[in-house]
C-alpha cells in the first residue's frame, strides 16, 4: 500500500486529509479494490513515517464516506460508497449496464403454464422444425401483417436470436473478403458477427440527427459492398428512429445499388411513446431482409429470433442453417407463439415499465453527472450520453471497481474511437439504476485525460 500511495506528500506537511485523498483515489481507481483489507493503523505509520493519529484521522474521514469500513474482529477493510462489497457482502451482483436486457416479465411465466399440455403433445414427435413450429411462423406473419407488412407464413424462418439470424444472413449472401455497410455507431455483436464471416465492415457515420442518407449512397456506390446492415427502429446506441421517407430513400438507394439490405428490427416494438406506434416495417423494391428477436421484448433467456424475407430467401437461409444448428427448442418457440396470440398486453406492460425506468435513469444523468449530455430517446432501451472528455474506456474499466459494469462507446465502432460517449441502458430497476450512476459520478471524478491503452473491448459481453 506504500508503494501504490507513492508521493502522497504534496508538499508542506503530510495531514490526514492528503492521505485519505490518497487512499479515496486509490480506491476509486480499482488499485485497492472493495473488500481489501487494510494494515493495521500502527503497521500504515510505520511504513509512512507518520503518527498514528494522523492515519486514525484518515481512516475516519474514509469512513464518513463509505470507502473504509471496520467492524471488531474482521479488521478494516476497503468498501464501496452505499451498499459496497465487504466480508459481509462480498457477494453482491455488479449492477449490469453493458448488457441492455431487461428481466422477463409476468406474461412469460403465464405463457409457460398456457403451453404445457401443447408441449406434452409435442413429445411424441423429433421435435426438429427446419422452419420453426408452424403456429409461431404464423403468428408472427400475423403481426408483420398488422404493423402494415403484408407477410405469410412461409416468409418467416425462426432462429436462436437475431445474432444468429444475421450470422445466417452472412453465411448466405457473403465471402471473405466481401464488404458490408453499417452505420457508425452500431451494435457491437453485428461487427462481431461480420469479422467472423471474414467480411470487412463498411462504416457510415450517423449524424446528430439520424442518418446520413447522402453519406450511405456514396458508400454503396464507392465501396460496392455485398450486404448493407442497419438498425432503423430506435437504433441501438443512439435510439434515433429513421422516419418513413428515409426508410422509403434508404430501401431505394440499396435496391438500385443491387445490395441486399438487412434491418435489424430488435427494438421495433419498443416504442415508448404513448400512445405507442411501432414504426411500419420497412420494405422496398429490392431484396430487403428483415431480423427480429424476443429478447428485448420479451426476455433473452427464449433466446429465439426471426428473419422475414422472401419465400426464396428464406429457403436459401434454411438451407444455409444446417451448418450452425437443426433447429430451434421447440418449448420456447410454444412459449413465444403464445405470447404472440394477443402480444399487446405484454408489450404494453413492458414499454410502460421501460418507460419509467427512462425517465429515472434521465434524472439520476441529470443530477449526478450534469456534464454528460444526452437526447431522451421515443424508444428502444438506452441512453448515449456524450462524456465531457475522451474517457470512455477508461471510466468503463474504473467502474468495476466500484460494481458497475458498462459498455463505452469505442464497443459500438466498427474501426475505434467514440471514445467521448457511454451507453446507460435502462433495463434495471429504478432504484438500482440511480445507485449505478451516482457510482459512475464517483470514478468520473478520478478518471482525466486521454483514454489510456486499457480498454473493455472481448472483457464485457454486450447485448
């Protein structure tokens, strides 16, 4: 501990107050992490070469702040500001803000009961389904129908989420080598997914207000990629919503380039305005491929997606899945096409709880962290907040030290940088959500200048 507090001394005398500032950075900084335990008060004066009163006095001040704590037999030891991470709790689940995924709601659990005697029947068969189970492909044909997409059955393919989705989209419309087009920032599993594939990621960057149209025409026609990826539907990071004139120029633009178009529509349904209207799917005069998932939703733990294309396409796709998988579980497709028989009550539950926790993780932004800036979002389920500084990496990585997990914005770039934005979803309960942040504010204090060669990127997986 000697070592790590270093020139403590910043002149003049040494007083507590120096000493504990010290230790609270030290802390804050993950050097000693929560749960350290800490030499006694005569064994630290020795090793400084100071009185034992002037540690004892530091100790309290640390104390009054939460960052020490003692209790007679466990010794002291170092602690998290509120409900930090002690012997007595050392236990306690990081507060998770990389991953923007909320808990299942009551409908699924319903929906699990519903389907049990329909599962029983389902026993006696393989229980392989190329497709997916008939009544979910309807179902969700159905509600493409109702958001204004006439769809039919044989039009959807059912996969395990729309990561696989895409990853079959890849495998059937790419090559190594080939280039795709995505929007800069996007979702960090579509780069993912597209590096595996051996394709290159073509980066558009978005701008203030949405999309860059002009800029994604030029890089069709300039870089001539294989396959074109958006998320349209309050897009994951930044929650904009393209409107329906771009969706019609954006559809027209990758047809007359001949570049399929996938859209990412994970987040349609969580349009948080009220009332609530989903955008209308797009769709346009060349091939456009359209993903979808139940685990923003619904719940992740289904792990069950969708692709809607055309009849062919979704021949071709199902052809292309027997290198990855067989199938989907039949159990959770049976849940899913119940929860899909009447889907507004559930979705109406779920975006009137997204929509308070929005409203609460907005306010703890805005006081505890009043330099950040962000939009409020009409949907999806995060905020982008731009940071003061170039510091996102290492105000991710400062975080775990005091529990919090958080994806920074270099996560969302296909080639680095974004390094002055931070994604907060709110998928987490009011409560915890206000605690998270006000943990944040704490390590953004400590954590200045440029971003340090310590990143997140393959440490924290983001959903």
């Amino acid at each position: 501990m000697a070592r790590l507090l270093g020139g403590w001394q910043t002149g003049g005398r040494p007083g507590s107050a120096a000493l504990a500032g010290a230790l609270r950075l030290l802390v804050l900084d993950g050097r000693l992490p929560p749960g350290t335990a800490l030499p006694a008060e005569r064994e630290v004066a020795a090793a400084l070469g100071v009185s034992r009163t002037l540690v004892a006095a530091a100790w309290d001040v640390l104390r009054a702040e939460d960052l020490v704590r003692t209790r007679r037999g466990a010794g002291t030891w170092t602690a998290l500001p509120g409900p930090g991470r002690g012997p007595d709790d050392a236990g306690e689940q990081p507060l998770d803000l990389a991953r923007a995924a909320p808990a299942a709601p009551p409908a699924v659990a319903h929906a699990l009961d519903a389907v049990r005697g329909v599962f029983a029947a389902e026993l006696a068969g393989h229980g392989y389904h190329d497709y997916g189970l008939d009544v979910l492909r309807e179902r969700l044909a159905a509600r493409y129908t109702a958001r204004g997409l006439p769809t039919s059955a044989d039009q959807i393919l059912v996969t395990n989420g729309a990561h696989h989705a895409l990853a079959l989209v890849l495998r059937a419309f790419t090559g190594p080598g080939d280039r795709v087009l995505v929007e800069q920032p996007t979702y960090p599993n579509a780069i993912d997914a597209i590096t595996a594939a051996h394709a290159i990621p073509v980066a558009v960057p978005l701008l203030d207000d949405g999309w860059d149209l002009d800029g994604i025409a030029a890089a069709l026609r300039q870089a001539g990629p294989r396959l074109a990826y958006a998320i349209v539907d309050f897009h994951n990071p930044t929650g904009h919503l393209l409107d329906a004139d771009g969706r019609d120029r954006l559809a027209r633009l990758a047809a007359r380039a001949r570049t399929p178009l996938v859209v990412d529509e994970t987040l349609a349904e969580l349009d948080l305005r009220a009332p609530a209207r989903p955008p209308a799917p797009l769709s346009g005069p060349g091939t456009v491929i359209t993903i979808g998932s139940a685990g923003k939703s619904h719940w992740g733990g289904l792990r069950l997606g969708w692709v809607r294309a055309d009849a062919e396409v979704v021949r071709r796709l199902a052809a292309a899945r027997h290198a990855f998988d067989l199938g989907s579980p039949v159990l959770e497709q049976l849940v899913l096409a119940e929860l899909y028989a009447d889907p507004e009550p559930a979705l109406a539950h779920r975006r009137a709880e997204l929509a308070a926790q929005r409203d609460v993780l907005a306010a703890a932004v805005r006081e505890h962290c009043p330099d950040w800036a962000f939009r409020v979002p009409d949907g999806g389920l995060s905020l982008w907040c731009e940071l003061p500084g170039p510091i996102g990496s290492r105000l991710a990585v400062a975080a775990r030290a005091v529990g919090v997990r958080v994806a920074p914005g270099s996560r969302f770039s296909a080639h680095g940088g974004l390094e002055r934005w931070l994604r907060l979803p709110f998928t987490l309960p009011g409560d915890r959500l206000g605690e998270a942040v006000r943990r944040l504010s704490l390590v953004a204090a400590s954590v200045t200048g440029s971003p340090g060669s310590e990143g997140t990127d393959g440490l924290i997986p983001v959903a």
